[in-house]
C-alpha cells in the first residue's frame, strides 16, 4: 500500500516539474524567441560587416538613436496590447516640439535660460497628453477604429505644425545653455549616451506598469476580451483614454529628445519613426489581435530595428533598402504572430 | 423587512426590440429565485440589469429598499452582487489568477498588483472550492487551455470568492457533467444556507425546481406568473411551461 503511494505521489511530482517546464516555455517562448532572433541577427551581422559590427562605436551609434523610436514603442505596446492603434505619434512628436518653440517664444521675460526651456519642454509634453487624451476621446465616444481616427488626427497634427511653424525650421542652439540638455541628451564620461538611460528607466516603469499595475492588468484584459472586461466592472474607455494619452506623453517627449539630440527643428519631424516604431513593437511579438504582448519583446524588438537600419548602410546598401526592410519585417512578424496563435488554439 | 433586490417597473429597450416590459421583481433576504422562459425572453437582460451593465429605459432598482439610481457593474459588485454569466466573462489568453481577480485586482494604495496574494488565493480556491484535479491546472495556466467545465467553474468560483450577498448564476450548468452539475446544486444549497439570496437561471425545470425557492417564469418580456416551489409539483410546473411556450399563458 504505502509503496504504492509513494510511486504515485513521486510520479505526480515528477509530472508537476516537467509541465512546469512547458509552461516557463509557454510563458516565456516568445520572448526568449526575440532573444534567439537578436543574437542570431548579431552573429549574421558580424560576419557580413566586420568591421562596423566589432567596433563600439557602432553601439554608441544605437543607443544613441534607438530611443527616440524605442520610448514611443513602449506605451504604443500597451495601445496594441488593449486592441488599439494609433498612427498619429509621429505627428504629435512635431507637435510637441511646435509648443515647445512657443512657448520659448512667449516667455522672453524670463531671464534664466535653464527656467525658460524647462517650462517650453513641459509645455510639450502637455501638449502630447492632450493630443492624446483627444485621440482617446474621439475612439471611445464615437466608437471610430482607432487606426482610421489616427491617420486622420496624424494629418491634422501635421497640418497644424506645418501652419504654427510656417513650415519653417530653425536652430535650438540656446538649449545648449540649459541644463535640460545634458540631462535629456548628454553624454556620460563623454561617451554613453543619456537618452538611453531615459530609455532604460522608461522601459522598467513600462514594465511595472504593465505587469503589476491595475492598469497593465486592464490593457490586457480589454485587448484579450473587451466584454468581458466590461462586464466584470472595467472602465474599458477610461482605460482606452489613459493608454493613449501616456503615448501621446512619451511622443512628445521623444520629439523633444531627437531634436535636442540634432539642436534643430524640422517640421517633419517624426516621419521618419513611424515605421520603426510599429516594427519594433509587432517584430517584439506584441499581437495585432490584442490581448498579448511584452516590454522586453519591444525593447529587444526596437535595437534589432536599430541594427537593421545600420547592417543595410554598412553592407552597402542605400537608405532606401531601410523602408523595404521594415514594411517586410511588419508584415512577416504580423503574418508569424497569426500563425503561433492559430497553432495555440 | 425589506427586500435584498427590487425591480420596479423596469422596461429595456434595445432600439426597436422591447426586451423587457414592465417588470416588478423582487428577490427576498436569504431566497434562492429561480428564472425560467424562453430562449429570448429577457432572462440575461434582467439580470444584465441587476448587475449594472445595462441601464433600464425606465424602472427603479431598489437594494435594501434603497433606491440606487445610477447603478454601474462596479457599484453593484459594491453592493455584493456577483455574476456568473452566461458568456462566462473570461479573457481566455491571461492566466487563471488574473481571471479569477478580473475587474477585482487585489491592490494597494498605488494601484501596484499583490501578485502573490492572488497567486495563492487561486490556489486555495482551487483546491477547495473548484476541486480541480487536473494537475496541468495551477494559478499561472492560461485559461485557454482548459476544458469547457473547467472554464465554467473558474466563473463560479470567482463569483463566490468575493463574499457575495446576491449572487445571479446564468445558466451555469452549460458544459457540465453530470458530476460537476451536482456540485453546482450544493453551491446553489451553500448559499442560501449561508443566509445569502441568489438568483438562478437555467433552462433545466428539473434544476430550477430542486434549488429554487420560488419560480418566476418570464415571456417575451414579461412576467408570465410566479410559485412557491413547494406549492407546486415538478409534473404540473413542466406543464405549464410547456404552456406557456405554446400560448403566451400559464393556465
Ligand atoms: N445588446 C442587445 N442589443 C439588441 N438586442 C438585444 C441585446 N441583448 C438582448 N437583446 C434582445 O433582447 C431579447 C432578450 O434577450 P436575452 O438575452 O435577455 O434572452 P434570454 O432570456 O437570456 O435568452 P437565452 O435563454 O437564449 O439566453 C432578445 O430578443 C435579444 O435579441
Ligand atoms: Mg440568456
């Protein structure tokens, strides 16, 4: 009898570990996923182009300008993540900076240089929850499909900025004078690059934000089964405004960051990250269905974008290969991600 | 004493369609009612009502003989109503713990998730309350991979976690076996001998009759008629069911 028992009780156990093995692969498959894809890529790139791929100024290179894609990829993770989208960030970067630029304008008074561009910076990020939260509004109330209220409000932004500005650009050299810019896009020990620390504490707060917070916990829920969420008490529209209004934030941050980076002001600033941005959050595993999706996929997801775009200069390839190359890496992992769910069903 | 719940006059419009007509209702402290009528009848509107996901087009709702005047599905939840829904309420890509605290996440003051509390939790109820035997099923399972009867008790489960004073089950039975059905009807018994009110749903005479305290048969709409269960026998009550589906009327 009792021998018996203990086979049972051992083989349960031993039956316990090994679908806790399966499941760590279930939890964790896709990530681990992106993982493989990045060394892999790393490796394939070493080989191709030796001698930009072993240098470290090749990294400097990435971390310097992955995150001005790599921050608005976080909270547009979440927006994917709720079922959502939003086309229009690359406009409200611009916006962003347009507020900047008047305010700076309106405030000559004010003598302390450091006092004047703080307050033009957070006029900017005002400006991109607003934009946001606006975004949020028309989604919620009217019940528009983001992606179509999107490309709408992503023209309109750049209308706007196109009229305040008068399509014209200009110098920010007196940032230079505030402290606003070491901070935002210093070098530390004159190599590592500040906007990638940003980038690090933005991406942790993302985390926790999303995988122990309430409203990481909603995102899910809403992506996942909206009616469900709404039936067990969600604010699913709330929830809906918040996600946009932290990207319309986190844009408008990123419009700051790349212009202080060039200390100038392009009126088409941003154009070029809107497909940077989607890649890296649909190549970093994040479902165009809702419902699933993770920080450190993106994050990945975001440098392997960033290499990419310096493997196609380095092999000799033009620029223009670059946009080929996201449009098929978009469409491959959207096309990869249907698939594995299909399969999981 | 007043009643736990009261419906007033509670019609619902959707568009064109009159889901309800006119209801009064009510459900007593400590009784077990038991809803019976057509496919299309206006059952989950009814209770889709109690629990605050629809607003009435006109009526009053009444808790404790309080009347509640912009009842929303966390208010109710407040008020201890808890749902097991007839579409069960899942998000079947997250995991069981998020499922079983879904809408109810235990937090603290930040809004920061107690991840462990509820892992635990989950476990306990599992163990207890659901008796799953499975041992693929733990907290972190997702619920996607669970059978039918499995999901069905998740949403059972959770309804009764919370310490609920009304508890509606729309047709909870659906997908179960045999087994899982007759531990249903105890949870059904659990609950009104725990001095709690609920209100049941489901298109089993048989199952409404053994656990119901009073029968409320609902047409088009409306309310058809109402029994005392135990003035009535099981015989005569599939009868006038059959009736009623047949005429519009119970006699
Ligand atoms: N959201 C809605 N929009 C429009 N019509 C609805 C909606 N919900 C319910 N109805 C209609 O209201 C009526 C009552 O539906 P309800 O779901 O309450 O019936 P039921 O008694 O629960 O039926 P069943 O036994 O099939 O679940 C039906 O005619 C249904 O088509
Ligand atoms: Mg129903």
């Amino acid at each position: 009898m009792t021998h018996t028992d203990e086979s049972t009780h051992g083989a349960s156990r031993a039956n316990r570990k090994a679908f806790s093995l399966k499941r760590f692969a279930r939890t964790y498959g896709p990530q681990l996923g992106i993982l493989g894809v990045f060394f892999g890529l790393w490796i394939i790139f070493i080989i191709a182009a030796p001698t930009t791929f072993l240098k470290p100024q090749i990294y400097n290179a990435f971390m310097s300008t992955v995150p001005f894609f790599a921050i608005m990829a976080i909270p547009l993770t979440m927006v994917v993540i709720a079922g959502e989208m939003d086309l229009s960030f690359p406009s409200i970067m611009a916006m962003g900076m347009v507020a900047f630029l008047l305010t700076y304008g309106a405030t000559p008074g004010i003598a302390n240089i450091s006092v004047r561009v703080m307050l033009s910076f957070l006029a900017a990020l005002v400006t991109g929850t607003l934009i946001g939260w606006i975004n949020g509004l028309i989604i919620v109330r009217f019940g528009i499909p983001s992606l179509v209220a999107t490309i709408g409000t992503q023209f309109f932004w750049r209308g706007a900025v196109l009229v305040l500005s008068q399509g014209k650009s200009g110098t920010l050299s007196y940032v230079k004078e505030s402290f606003l810019h070491p901070a935002l896009v210093g070098k530390i020990g004159g190599t590592f690059p500040t906007q990638m620390i940003w980038l690090i504490v933005i991406a942790i707060v993302g985390w926790v934000l999303l995988n122990r917070h309430k409203f990481g916990a909603h995102i899910y829920l809403i992506g996942d089964n909206a009616n469900s969420a709404e039936l067990m008490g969600i604010n699913t529209k709330r929830v809906r405004v918040q996600a946009f209004m932290l990207i319309g934030l986190f844009s408008a941050f990123a419009g700051v960051i790349a212009s202080f980076h060039v200390v100038y002001f392009w009126p088409s600033l941003g154009e070029g990250h809107l497909l940077s941005t989607l890649a890296s959050v649909f190549l970093g595993g994040t479902s165009v269905f809702g419902g699933t999706g993770t920080i450190l996929g993106t994050f990945i997801g975001a440098f392997i974008i960033g290499a990419i775009e310096a493997a196609t200069v380095a092999v000799g390839l033009t620029g223009f290969w670059t946009e080929l190359i996201y449009g098929l890496i978009i469409v491959l992992s959207v096309i990869m991600h249907a698939y594995l769910r299909k399969r999981a069903e | 004493m007043d009643y736990r719940l009261e419906l007033r006059n509670v019609s619902k419009s959707f568009g064109e369609v009159q889901a309800l007509e006119n209801i009064n209702f009510q459900l007593g402290q400590n009784e077990i009612v038991g809803l019976l009528g057509d496919n299309g009848a206006g059952k989950s509107t009814l209770i889709k009502i109690i629990t605050g996901f629809y607003q009435p087009t006109s009526g009053e709702i009444l808790f404790n003989g309080q009347k509640i005047d912009h009842l929303t599905v966390p208010r109710a939840r407040q008020l201890g109503v808890e749902t097991v829904y007839q579409e069960r309420a899942l998000a079947e890509l997250q995991t069981l713990w998020r499922n079983i605290f879904l809408g109810r996440e235990l937090t603290n003051k930040w809004g920061l998730l107690d991840v462990p509390k509820m892992r635990d939790e989950t476990y306990r109820l599992m163990n207890q309350s659901m008796g799953f035997t499975s041992s693929a099923i733990d907290p972190e399972s997702y619920v996607r991979t669970f059978s039918g009867g499995e999901k069905q008790g998740v949403a059972i489960v959770r309804a009764l976690y919370f310490d609920a004073e009304i508890i509606i089950l729309d047709e909870p039975t659906m997908g179960l076996s045999l087994k899982e059905t007759a531990r249903l009807i105890t949870f059904v018994r659990d609950i009104k001998r725990a001095g709690k009110s609920a209100v049941f749903i489901d298109h089993n005479v048989v199952h409404v009759y053994n656990v119901a305290d009073r029968i409320v048969v609902i047409d088009r709409g409306r309310i058809a008629g109402e029994f005392i269960t135990r003035d009535i026998t099981l015989d005569v009550l599939m009868e006038k069911m059959i009736r009623v589906a047949e005429t519009g009327n119970l006699d």
